[in-house]
C-alpha cells in the first residue's frame, strides 16, 4: 500500500532526527594531547664560591574526564610522579618519554634532581591527554639554592646544557578547544637582606605553545647556554635555578552540537506524541 502524505512526513520526521543524533552521536569525542619536558645538565659557575645546595621539587595532575580527580606531591630531590588517568597504563616512577595520546584520559606530572649537592642534573615532565570535553592539567617543577660567596666583587656566571621539548595535538572537531605548553627556567640572585638583585629567564629555555584550532607542534630544542649577572658586590648570596613544565587542556562541546543534539530529540519525541495521539483518538 502506498504511504499517505502524512505518513511519509512522519516517516522523514523519524530519519532527520535520527541522523542528526547519529552525527553527534559520532562526534561525541575529540583528541587533545599535550607534552612538555625539560632536562638539564652540566652545570657550572664561576665568579662565585658555592655552597651546599637545597633541592626542592613538585608534582601536580588533575583531570575532568572520563576519569576525573587530582594528585599532587612535593619532595626533596624526587618528587613522586602525580598522575590521575587508567591505572593499568599508570607510566613508571621518573619516566620522562612520552607516554602518548593512548590509553584513555590522563593526566601526569614528575619531577626528579640527581646528583645534588655535586654536579646535578634535572628532568620532569608534565603530560595530558583527553579525548572527550572536559579539562585536564599537568605540572613537574624543581629547584635549588644555594649560596655564594664572591670574595671580590664582579659578575656571576652559570652555564648549562638542556635538552627540552613540546609537543602538542589538537583535531579541532567537533567541538572547540586548546591546550597548551610551556616550560620555563629561572636563575636569581638574592643579597643577604633577601631582595633580588638579579633574574634572568632566557627565551631560548622558556617557551610556550598553544593550539586553539586544528594542528599539531612538535618543538625539539637542545644546546648549552651562559646566563651572567651584572657586577655584584663583594659579599654572600643566595642564587636560586628553577625549572617547570605545564600542559593544559580544555575541550568543551560546540554550542551547535548541542543545539543539533536537542533539535533530532525533539523530532523524534514530537513525532512519538503525535503517533500516541492518535492511538489515543
């Protein structure tokens, strides 16, 4: 029997607002990942006499995702790693390679010092991935002070090797968001009163990145640098190196898709009533 007017707007009624909740049904995820490492080495002074030298480092993940919560830990020369994401693919203790955008959403942050009070070296990471709206956020940081002691006066100088870099990835669909990268590094120098008589934060060891829209970033970077104060009376200090890493994510579903999403409801509900309606008659 061939279907009345009435039943085929019926019937395209049904098929609009099933595709509509299929299309967002299929979209219903996105992927956002994020990665930022920093490790130094190598580190030498000259103009100053050191002395001993006091670590600190800190952890710090938290995530709304499909597996949300928060963790953090502070320590001495190794913090504990921090990470909030699948248990079974929890990355080992002072692992600073990518874990990847795999394995469901996470978010992690370590941080290590090695061989303090003598030639130390540094390594954290902040790492996060989410593949659905939500928002999620890592932090590795570390630091050391130390103070010095200049028997003449004159300029202070440290150099130092690092090996760092930044990855981001943002698909862009279906629904907005960014995520975001950075690691910075600081040298300061305080006097025996506590004010800061000199800070240098080097360009070449602190970037950051971001991704609001479609694409990917991928910055390696590595070499050895020399950060020199002005003329510093003579005197003892207290010089101070940090180092820290972020990523950040935030994805949050695109207005229109929950407009859609409402829209193919609606259909499929209005065409349930009318259908009851007339049972009803």
């Amino acid at each position: 029997m061939r279907p009345t007017r009435r039943q085929f707007g019926r019937f395209l009624a049904v098929v609009s607002g099933l595709a509509l909740l299929a299309g967002t049904a299929g979209e219903a995820r996105a992927t956002f990942y994020g990665y930022a490492v920093q490790q130094t080495s190598g580190y030498s002074f000259s103009g100053a006499t050191i002395g001993t030298i006091t670590p600190l480092t800190s952890t710090s993940a938290a995530q709304v995702g499909s597996i949300s919560g928060s963790e953090a830990h502070s320590g001495t020369l190794d913090a504990l790693q921090s990470y909030v994401g699948p248990a079974a693919t929890r990355p080992a203790e002072n692992t600073f390679t990518p874990k990847g955008p795999v394995d469901g959403d996470y978010a992690r942050g370590d941080a290590l010092i090695t061989n303090a009070p003598a030639a130390f070296t540094t390594n954290n990471v902040a790492e996060g991935f989410l593949n659905t709206f939500g928002n999620a956020a890592g932090q590795g940081s570390w630091a050391v002070s130390a103070p010095i002691t200049l028997a003449a006066s004159g300029a202070v100088s440290l150099t130092f090797s690092f090996t760092n870099q930044l990855t981001l990835t943002n698909t862009g669909v279906p629904f907005p968001g960014v995520v975001a990268a950075d690691y910075g590094y600081t040298f300061t120098i305080q006097n025996a009163a506590g004010a800061t008589v000199f800070t240098s934060s080097p360009d070449a060891v602190n970037p950051n990145k971001s991704l609001t829209t479609a694409g990917s970033i991928n910055t390696p970077g590595s070499g050895t640098i020399t950060i020199t104060s002005g003329t510093l009376p003579t005197g003892t200090y207290t010089a101070t190196i940090s180092g820290s890493e972020h990523v950040f994510i935030n994805a949050v579903p695109e207005p229109g898709s929950l407009a859609l999403t409402a829209i193919g409801v609606g259909l499929l509900a209005g065409t349930g009533l009318r259908r009851r309606h007339r049972a009803q008659a």
